[in-house]
C-alpha cells in the first residue's frame, strides 16, 4: 500500500572528525551559552574523555561550569533530579553529555528540568508534552550505536515504581553531536561490536519496515554500508582512528533514519527481552535480527533483497541471482555475528547469553506482543509467531 506523504525531520547539526571537540566553545557561543554542565559516567572520566574537551575551553571566555560523573548504566528520575540541582548550584546555561545512551538520555530529562524548572519530571512524559525550547544542549557520543544523539526520545527508569518512562518531544533533540573519533578509541572489543550492531539493526529495521521513505532510505543504506566495510578493519585495530569515525557516522545516521522511518520486531522483542533478563540492548538486538528478517521475507523479501548490495559490496550483489538476494542478505548477516562471536564472545543466541530461562520466552512474547515497534513491522505477528521466532533463537 502507498502512503499518502511522509515527514522527514532532523535539525540536528553534526560537527564530524578529527578536531570537531574543539568546535565546541564557539558552537556554544552562537547560542549564548558560555557556562555549560557535563553530565558522563564514572566510566568515561576514568578513561580520561573529558581531557580534549576542557582543553578546548582554555583560550575561550566560556568556562566548565560543573561536571556530573555519577550517571549509572539504568539511569534513573533520582540522578536525573540531582544533576539538575547541580547545574542550579552552578548557575550553568546549557549542557554537554559526554557518554552512552544512558548519559544521553539522563541529560534530555535534566534539561528538561533545568528548563521548565521544579523537580517534577512526570508531568513531562509521554509524547509532545514540552511547551517550548529547552537549554543549549550538545551531545559528544563514546559508543557508535544508540543514535540518541539525534532522536527526539529519552527514556528513564522510576526505580520506585519499577517502570521506564519515556519522553518524546523535538525540543529533546541536541542542538547538535559532535562525532569525534578519541571519543570511541578506548571502546573495548565487545562493545564495539555490541553497539555496532545495534546500528545496523536501527538502519536496517529503517529500511525494511513500514513507514521508511526515500530520504531514511538514502541515511540507512550508506550507514549499513559504512559498518560492513568497517566493523572488522576496527576489531583488527582498535586504534583505527577513521574506522572509529565511520561507525560512529554510521550510528548517527542510522539514528537519522529510524527516527523519521521507525522500527520493528526486532526492536520489539529487544525491548521485551530487555526487561524481563535485563540484558544490553545491542546485545538484543544482535540476537533477534537474522530471525525476523527470515520471519518477514515473504512481506518484504525484495527489500531484504536491497540489503545485499551495502552489506557485501557490487561484486557479491552482481554475482547472486535476483532470487537468492535474501537469503543471502540473511546469511551474510548470520556469518558477521558468528565471527563477532569468535573474536568477541558477543552472544548469538538466547542460551550463549547465559542469563535467559526458557521458563522466561512466554513472558518475553506476552511484553513484545504489546511494545509500540510491533505497529511498523511489515507482518504482523501473533503470540504464537512470536514465541517461534524465540524458539530460533534459543
């Protein structure tokens, strides 16, 4: 079926490469911002990320308000309330997250705070709840995989109730990331490989799901593409300075796509799968996307089919009959996880994680069946056909 139109937003500014950190003190400055907060994790500090970034602000007029490290893996509506009293304290005017996809989050709910004042975020959540722009806001990612640093969601967890709360408005958008590739240096094996494969799976749940248009097509091709041909050379080498550049491009534009295009089961069953074993959601998605993309190829085979030429280059695309294009698209991608398996130990199935019961697959079925990506998945999906794409990849 045709849509009648699509939408396509990202007023994200992407300053990308070498020196891009040193940007930082006069993009502020465009924005009237001279005294801005970082919010990271213990993590990122103890790995001494921060030193380029305050070296940047040494011959400016602008000047590091105050640092807040104590951002956790879950992070919650508690450190959420405790950096928006720091950067109170410290008469801050905008801010900079330096981290993963838990410190993004944390600073898009503190600038929310920070902007409407008072302490209570709950009136904030669910979608387009936010009256009017927030505080100078920049992103700097350590991992190439959540996207976060140009979508317009934050999610955090109110450890009172047990439950996440998510946010989603376009003012929760960054003023700008900034992709610089010191920031990923020191990302260790498995989550280099765990985060890039959280990338793809964004990029490629873009591109085969239900609402993709032709400009999240254009974003999600070129950033699968950009993982296959780098992924590996950066495993080789950790140090490899441009291929940490590539795949953390690649992340921001597959960020790009699956905020104007959406996902699907995948994403679905990663979240579901999430809650109940508490596993990293890369880790989730590594293990579900070969299964899905099996489970919808008779929808959506011919695009499955497109996936083969970005994933393995013309020559393989040229050489594989029009026919066979999807399953070999799905096989390629089961090879990279068997040799991401191998050099990293990243888990291929639900038994190599070592954290999931069969005792927990119904649940994980029931929570997926009702999660808000199964919508744009091109094949609906029963309890039933659920429980059987977890049965593969048990």
């Amino acid at each position: 079926m045709a849509k009648p139109y699509y939408e396509f937003f990202c007023p994200v500014k992407v300053i990308a490469g070498n020196a891009a950190l040193e940007h930082i003190p006069f993009e502020l400055a465009t924005l009237g911002a001279k005294r801005p907060m970082i919010i990271t994790d213990k993590g990122v500090r103890g790995n001494k990320l921060l030193a380029p970034i305050e070296a940047a602000f040494e011959s400016t007029d602008a000047v590091i308000g105050c640092i807040f490290d104590d951002v956790p893996p879950d992070s919650s509506l508690d450190t959420v309330r405790r950096a928006a009293a720091l950067y109170r304290e410290n008469q801050c005017d905008a801010i900079i997250a330096v981290g993963g996809g838990s410190v993004i989050d944390t600073s898009k709910a503190t600038n929310i705070l920070v902007s409407e004042g008072g302490d209570d975020l709950l009136q904030y959540s669910g979608a387009h709840n936010l009256p009017k722009p927030l505080k100078p806001f920049f992103v700097i990612p350590t991992t190439s995989g959540t996207g976060s640093e140009v979508t317009m969601v934050a999610v955090v967890s109110d450890t009172a109730k047990n439950v996440k709360m998510a946010f989603a408005s376009y003012y929760l958008m960054p003023h700008a990331a900034i992709l610089d590739p010191r920031m990923t240096l020191t990302l260790p094996p498995h989550l280099t490989a765990m985060t890039a494969m959280d990338a793809l799976t964004h990029a490629i749940e873009a591109y085969t799901c239900m609402a993709a248009n032709p400009i999240s097509d254009a974003y999600a091709t070129a950033a699968i593409k950009k993982i296959s041909t780098n992924l590996f050379n950066v495993l080789d080498n950790l140090n490899d300075s441009q291929g940490r550049l590539e795949l953390a491009q690649a992340s921001t534009m597959a960020g790009i796509a699956f905020s104007n295009s959406m996902v699907g089961l995948v994403h679905s069953l990663g979240h579901a799968l999430g809650a109940v074993a508490h596993l990293p959601h890369g880790l989730c998605m590594n293990l579900f996307l070969p299964y899905v993309l099996e489970y919808n190829k008779e929808v959506n085979g011919d695009k499955i089919a497109d996936l083969l030429l970005p994933l393995t280059g013309a020559d393989i695309y040229a050489q594989t009959p029009a026919h066979l294009r999807a399953d070999k698209a799905i096989t390629t991608i089961q090879a990279m996880r068997d040799r991401l398996f191998s050099l990293t130990k990243l888990p291929r199935t639900l038994q190599e994680t070592g954290k999931v019961t069969e005792a927990q697959l119904d649940e994980v079925a029931e929570k997926a069946l009702n999660d808000g990506s199964i919508i744009y998945n091109p094949k609906e999906a029963s309890f039933e056909d659920l429980r059987s794409i977890l049965q593969k990849a048990w």
